[in-house]
C-alpha cells in the first residue's frame, strides 16, 4: 500500500471517527451551542476528508464511488431540494438555514459527500462492524452523561426541565439519537458471534430504552415500540416452523403490548404520576401538545397544497406556519408561537420539498429496508439482518411522525443506510470512467479552494457567533450600555448567515433598555438610529418573515416616545408594518395586539394635542384591532385586557363591565392572581378607583395571604371616602405582624384625618 493511500485512508477514518465522537460535544461559547459545536465541526471534517478521498481515487481505483439506488435518490433529493430552494423566494436561507438547526442545503451537501465517502471507503464486513462498534462506543458517552444527568450528578450539564437530554440541548434529539444507536446494536447483535459481545449489545440495548423513557419523549417511544413489534411479528413469521423462536418472538410482541397497555391503564396512580413515565403515559388527543401537533399539521397542510409538487423551500416552513397560523396555539404571552417546523417527516418534507422531494426521501430512507425484505428474508444466514434493517425503518419513521431531523440523528442514520447499501445492496460502476489527470485537477483545485471555504464559511462565522455571544451575556447593570451597543455592531458589520437571529438579540436588547423610558438624552439617539436601520435590513433581508416584521413593529411601539417630535411619526411606521403583517399572517392574534397598541398610542397623542376627532379615530381603531384579536381567539386572557386597558384609558367603565360580563360568559380563566393584579396595576396607573376596589377584592377572595392585594384594598376605601371600611382592612392587616402593624396604626390616623380624602 503506497504511502498516499494510507494517509488518505487513515486522514478518512479518523475524520469518520471524530464526526461519530462530536454528539458530546459543546462549546457553551457559541449561539446555540447544542447544535453549532456539531454542525460546524461536522462540515469543516466532511470538507477535510473529500479532500482525502479526492486523493485516494488518484492512487486506487479500488475506492472509486459505485452508483446504488440509495445514492441515487438521495441525488435526486439534494437536486429536488436545491431546485424548490431556487423557486422558494429566499435561496439565502435555504442554502445556509439558520443557526438554530444548522440545515439547508448546505448541510445536505455535505451529507451526500459523507454518503458518497461511507459507501466507497467502508467496503468490508470487517470494517463496518469495527465502525458500528465505534458508533456504539461513542455514543456510549452520552449515555453515561444522559444516566448523570438521571442521578442529578452535580456540576453536570443541566437537563431540559426534567427530561433528559445529554449534550443535544432537546430531549427528543437525544432520543431519536439513542432510537439509532439501538438500531445499530442489533446490527451487531445479529452479526457477532461472540456471546461476550452479545451480551454487551443486548445491555447497551436495555440501557438506552431506559434513557429513552427518562427523555420522556413520546414519538420515539412509540417508534421503539413500532420497531419491536415489526421485529417480533417477523420473527414468527420467518421462524414459523421453529417453534421455540416462535414462541419467544411472540413472547416479545406480547410483553410490549402489555407492557404499554399496563403503563396507559395505570397512568393515573401515584407512582407513574411521580415519575418520568407520567409524560410517556399520558398519550391523548386532548392533550395540549398532541392539539397543537394537529393543529399545525392542519395549517402546514394548507400551506403544502398551495404548492404541491416542488413545495416552498428548504427552511421556509414558518411562512407557510405564518400564513396558516392556528388561533387555537396561542394561550397567553408565554405560548410558544413560531415554528419553523412541523414535528413531521411526511408535512416538513413535502412544504420545504413538495411531494416530489417527500417521495424521493422517504424512497430514500425505506428502499434499503424493501430490499432486504424482498432478498434476504428467506434465505436463513441473512434473515435475521433483514428483520433488523425492517424494523429499524419503522421504528425510525414512526418517532419521524412526531419530531424533526438534527444533525447529530442524520450522522447515525447515514453511517446505517451506508452500511446497508454497502453490504446488502447492489453497486454498480459507471458507465464513464473519470481519467486520473481529471481527479488530479479536481484535488488540486479543491486543495486551493479548502483553506478559504473552511475559513470563510466555517470559521470565520464560528468567530462571529462567539462575538455575539459575548455582547449577548453582557450585564447591562455593571457594564456600559454603549460599549454593549459597539460589541453588538462588531457582530452586525459581518456579512454573516447568522445576521438575522443576530439582529433579533441586538433589537429586543435595545428595546429592553429604552422601552418605555421616554424621551432619549442626545448621546443615545445613535444608537436608536442605528437599531432602527437594523430592523429595515432585517426585513429587507427576508421581508416574508412575520417575525421579522411584528420585530420592528413592537421596536417602533417600544421607543415611540424616545423623541419628543417624532411620537405619531414612528407609531405610524409600526401601523405601516401591520398592513404587510395582516397579509403575512393575518390569524395570528399578537399582530393585531400590536396594531391595537400603536392605536392606543396614537389616543394618547391625539389626545394630548387636543385633537378629538383623530383621537377618536385611533380609540376606535385600537378597539377594533383587540376584538379582533379577541374573535381569532375567544379563550386568550390577554386579548380582553388589552380591550379594558383601552377602555381604562378612554374612561369608557359600561365597556370595562361588558368585557368581564363577557369573559364570565365564556369561561375565560381571568380570575386568577396573576391577571387580577394586573387589572389592578392598570386601573391604579389610570386612577380608576372603582376598579382597583374590584379586582383587588377578587384577589384577596382567592389568596387571603396576599397583604399587597389588602393595602390596595384599603388604600381604595380610604380614597374614595369608606373610612369605615379601610379602617376593618386596616385592623386585617395588623394581623400578618411585623412592619405592618405599625404601618397600619399609621394608615388607620391618616384615614381619621381625611387625608386620602383630601387627594
């Protein structure tokens, strides 16, 4: 073996090795680390070893690449996906994706390069199940981490809540990821003799369901279940004639289905209550998270349809989601509300790719398995690999049916399908023959171009997302807010992929800083200037993101008042914005809350100017937009108490009880602390007595404990006149003790006196 071979060799293996290792790893220095740390080392690899595979084709034939139908059709999906890209409108996106999945084409790209290398170089059984093995042993990292983080090892990494997540940062990931390697020891399982060996893979295989259930992610549960059900029906059928195999695979299908059957019935007790299974247990389509799954399949099918055969892009799910915004999500201020994927192989495939791209991907992932069934299945040295790679496929797209795709469950799933296809399926040499000058000039050419790409498009924009990670942990209350501001705009000033969720951090900075405070001094009026330019390039960037517009539309309504003569100018700005949002997503109640707050605004203003009739206007249009908020949505607390903020503010009191008479009538859960205290701190700031008294009364009905809520109280009927009354509240309050006996004794002389009165 010449000396070029085996550096190409050893430089693809050891890149292999380290693409397998990188799930463990994190860079909290960087902007969405769970997913950067391993999508930009997986590309600059991919990139450094095509390299040397461009080199090892040079010095032997042997390793040159061999056409499959799994090689073709993922072809054929890269071509597909890159041809929507084209036609999507944002080909930028679609090319780069964002930084918070890491995909697009670009990924993709790179996926078929690792494709085409796994398939060329891994030749022999030998090799394969030393690379299964690794893949196992790497991911045995995680499991011990994930298992740490089950027994709440101290300074370990923390978890998502209480599910279980490793260093993938989404517990679902991580079970998907888990749902692979499981696939992986069967593979071994089936193919090793050794019963040392096999005892180790049926071990990794209990440990890694048990992770699974502690991620408590449904979807992959119900695909491990799928799979081992597929596996175990299989089984009996091959081995029909065999009866204690029979009765051992219908042994296992049975002990899975009550095994599930038991955990459904006994949801309800104590003990699955208390424990991580309770998620698992309460699968149900009245459950929260199984409405909104439909729901948004619901709106993405309605979006798929519009165009059908080549879809709308890669990574432009959220303006179909925009578009087609489901009311029903959108709870309270703190529901999650913009997705930018469906939780659905078949609808995130077919609205990014259409079905030609849905077609050509599930073709993909399910052919290998088809084959086996189809080759391998009777014949008794290869049967049971073929049960394997069956069940695998289901258990696979099942958990698909309920979450997306992340970088580090597309490295398994490739270094599987390329064992497959390696070992099981046909290859084929082209028909053409590359010259080995031609390869020669294509190494050369990509040796000039790899130092460049993989600074210009891996480092360099790894450099920038730890500068912006840098300005977004930076503590405003001890550093200086303009040296914030300059660590931000050294981020901005790249021409970098990531500029856009980049932008959002720096604009909602911005706004927590000058929100509401009023007129700016001199010196901060730059720094104003300069965000706002931000928020026209982020919209000129991708001007059909609704996001990006409700964005600078709350930026416009959060510094209106940041100069004195420019108030009604930028309300306005922000009211133009809502002409394009209605379009873009016109169900989506917070753009209509918005629209009702600029108009509010503008009350206030015209008010102020003494200009009654356009003040009017805006009072009636702020109203209009709050009820329509309130139609979308009948059930969201937040879409009245903006309508009775307004009603506040135009001393409009018949209207305030209309709502809440309408609220009680519907069953809208106003009537909790939280919302009463709120309607009190609206009515107090507005000086509307009668209402502070109201809901105040409410709060204390509901926490007695609350003594805020009794001084509010008291404060109520010493002002408007009840000295009586604030006096009883008064004596109530002595009882909590401490300070507030001899603030009471003071408060009861002062109501004596008449001086609440008297204000």
């Amino acid at each position: 073996m010449s000396i070029w071979k085996k550096i190409s060799l050893y430089t693809i293996y050891i890149g292999i090795g380290a693409i397998l290792v990188s799930p463990i790893l994190v860079d909290n220095r960087l902007f969405f680390p769970f997913i950067t740390t391993k999508v930009f080392l997986f590309r600059v690899v991919v990139e450094i070893i095509f390299l040397a595979f461009l080199a090892l084709n040079i010095v032997s034939e042997e390793y040159r690449p061999k056409w499959s139908w799994p090689l073709v059709l993922l072809t054929a999906f890269v071509a597909v996906a890159a041809m929507s890209s084209l036609l999507g409108g944002n080909f930028y996106l679609s090319f780069w994706g964002d930084i918070e999945r890491g995909e697009g084409l670009n990924l993709w790209l790179h996926l078929l390069a690792f494709f085409v290398i796994l398939t060329s170089v891994v030749r022999t059984r030998e090799a394969w199940l030393k690379l299964l093995d690794f893949s196992l042993g790497a991911s045995l990292l995680l499991g011990f981490f994930g298992l740490g983080q089950v027994l709440k090892i101290e300074n370990l990494l923390a978890t998502s809540g209480t599910r279980v997540d490793a260093t993938l940062g989404n517990p679902a990931f991580f079970a998907a990821y888990l749902l692979l390697q499981i696939g992986i020891a069967f593979i071994l399982f089936t193919l090793r003799q050794s019963k040392i060996a096999r005892g180790y893979y049926i071990a990794v295989i209990l440990f890694y369901t048990f992770l699974i259930f502690t991620t408590q992610t449904r979807g992959a549960v119900m695909g491990l279940a799928a799979g081992l059900i597929v596996g175990a029906m299989l089984m009996a059928w091959v081995n029909r004639e065999n009866v204690r195999v029979r009765r051992l695979s219908i042994g296992l299908l049975l002990a899975v289905l009550l095994a599930l059957g038991s955990l459904y019935a006994s949801r309800d007790t104590a003990f699955v209550k208390n424990s991580f299974l309770q998620r698992i247990a309460n699968i149900s389509p009245n459950n929260r998270t199984a409405q909104t799954r439909l729901v948004t399949w619901s709106a993405a099918w309605d979006g798929w349809k519009e165009k059908f055969v080549l879809g709308w892009g890669l990574e432009n799910f959220d303006v179909v989601f925009n578009k087609n915004f489901p009311p029903s999500i959108y709870e309270d201020e703190g529901s999650v509300v913009w997705f930018d994927r469906a939780h659905n192989v078949i609808l995130d495939r077919g609205v990014t790719t259409g079905i030609l791209g849905l077609g050509l991907f599930l073709t993909f992932l399910i052919y290998p398995a088809y084959r086996l069934l189809r080759y391998f299945l009777r014949d008794p040295l290869s049967r049971n690999i073929s049960i394997v790679g069956a069940s695998l496929t289901v258990a696979y797209l099942v958990q698909d049916l309920f979450i997306f795709e992340a970088v580090v469950t597309y490295m398994s799933l490739f270094v599987i399908l390329a064992f497959f296809t390696a070992q099981y399926l046909p290859q084929y040499g082209f028909s053409f023959a590359l010259p080995r000058k031609a390869i020669l000039a294509a190494a050369i050419l990509f040796t000039l171009l790899l130092g460049p790409m993989i600074w210009k498009l891996n480092l360099e924009p790894l450099r920038v997302n730890a500068q912006a990670v840098d300005a977004l942990r930076s503590d405003p209350e001890k550093e200086d807010f303009y040296l914030i501001v300059d660590r931000f705009k050294k981020v901005l000033e790249r021409k970098d992929y990531g500029n856009q969720e980049y932008r959002i951090q720096f604009i909602e900075f911005v706004d927590r800083m000058l929100g509401n405070a009023g007129q700016i001094v001199e010196r901060v009026e730059p720094v104003l200037e300069y965000t706002d330019q931000q928020g026209e390039k982020q919209i000129e960037e991708n001007p059909e993101n609704a996001k990006n517009l409700l964005l600078v539309m709350r930026h416009y309504n959060f510094t209106y008042a940041a100069y004195e003569d420019r108030k009604i100018e930028r309300l306005n700005k922000a009211l133009d914005l809502y002409r394009d949002l209605s379009e873009l997503s016109p169900t989506r109640p917070q753009i209509h809350h918005e629209a009702g707050y600029s108009y509010l605004f503008l009350y206030k203003e015209y008010k102020a100017l003494q200009d009654d009739d356009r003040a009017e206007q805006a009072r009636q249009s702020a109203e209009e937009m709050f009820r329509k908020a309130i139609d979308l949505n009948p059930k969201v607390v937040e879409s009245y108490v903006n309508l009775i903020m307004l009603y506040f503010n135009s001393g409009e009191d018949s209207k305030i009880e209309q709502v809440i008479a309408q609220m009680d009538e519907r069953q809208v859960n106003f009537r909790v602390t939280a919302h009463l205290e709120r309607l009190s701190n609206l009515a107090r700031s507005n000086e509307r007595l009668r209402w502070i008294g109201y809901f105040n009364e409410d709060v204390v009905k509901l926490n007695p404990d609350n003594v805020q809520a009794w001084i509010n109280l008291a404060l109520f009927y010493a002002t408007s006149g009840d000295r009586a009354k604030a006096i009883e509240i008064a004596q109530k309050i002595k009882a909590f003790g401490g300070q507030y006996v001899e603030q009471a004794e003071i408060f009861i002389q002062s109501v004596n006196r008449g001086e609440y009165e008297k204000k």
